[in-house]
C-alpha cells in the first residue's frame, strides 16, 4: 500500500493597497517616509535622485534604458531598503530627476509583484513627511 504524500499548503497573503502609499526609504544613517505612487505600467520603482543624495543612497549597481512620454533616457540603477505596509523590501531602483514630479518615490512592478494588490477605490492617505534618525 502506498502512502500519500503529504501535500504542504502555503498559503499566500496578499497585500491591499491603494494607489499611492506611505513608505519609508531607509538610507545609510537616517530614514524618511515619503508618499510614493503606485504605477503598473512601470516596470521599475523610481527614486529622486536629491532623495538618493540625501539618503546616501547607492552604488549605482548599473545603467537602464527607460522609454516614457518624454522620449527615452539612460538612468542609473541602485539598490535601496523601503517599508510598504509593515513590509520590508530590498530593490532595484532608478534613478531620476522626480523634481517636477508630485511624488519623489514610484513603485513599479518590480516591487508589486512581491504579493500586493491594488485596489485603486482606497482613498489617498495624508501626507505625513517623517524623518528618522
């Protein structure tokens, strides 16, 4: 007679969140929290490259070709330590002159596919720029 093997469930918990979240960017001697976007049609998370310089961000791990609206720049790329809803996440980023731009932090796929979902009726939270020494 042969025994079943014993089948191991993992279950998976996704988390909810909306399209734009509080995070916090850890740098080498402090953190900040800043409200980041939340952009599925970005294949990489983007940072402030004045963000990246305060935070002493970096080594620029490599050089990526990025196309949008505008035409198609090369950025570099860093590695960096951010929280998004209690969770703590190692990756890629580049970066970019977001100076312009309503939020200094993108997240992009590369970051979501980590087990989030969106769910863009989530109503937009207060910003509250915290800095952490």
């Amino acid at each position: 007679m042969k025994k079943k093997a014993k089948k191991e469930s993992k279950e998976r918990t996704h988390t909810i969140i909306g399209l734009v979240e509080p995070v916090t960017i850890k740098g080498k001697t402090t953190k900040e929290k800043h409200l980041a976007r939340i952009d599925t049609g970005a294949a990489k998370s983007s940072i402030d490259s004045r963000l990246v310089y305060k935070l002493k961000l970096g080594p620029v791990l490599s050089v990526n070709k990025v196309s949008n609206a505008h035409g198609t720049t090369l950025r570099p790329v860093i590695e960096a330590e951010i929280k998004l809803k209690r969770r703590k996440i190692k990756s890629l980023f580049t970066v970019a002159d977001r100076s312009n731009m309503k939020y200094a932090v993108l997240i992009g796929r590369n970051v979501l596919k980590q087990e989030f979902l969106i769910d863009p009726s989530k109503a937009d939270p207060p910003y509250e720029k915290e800095t952490k020494k």
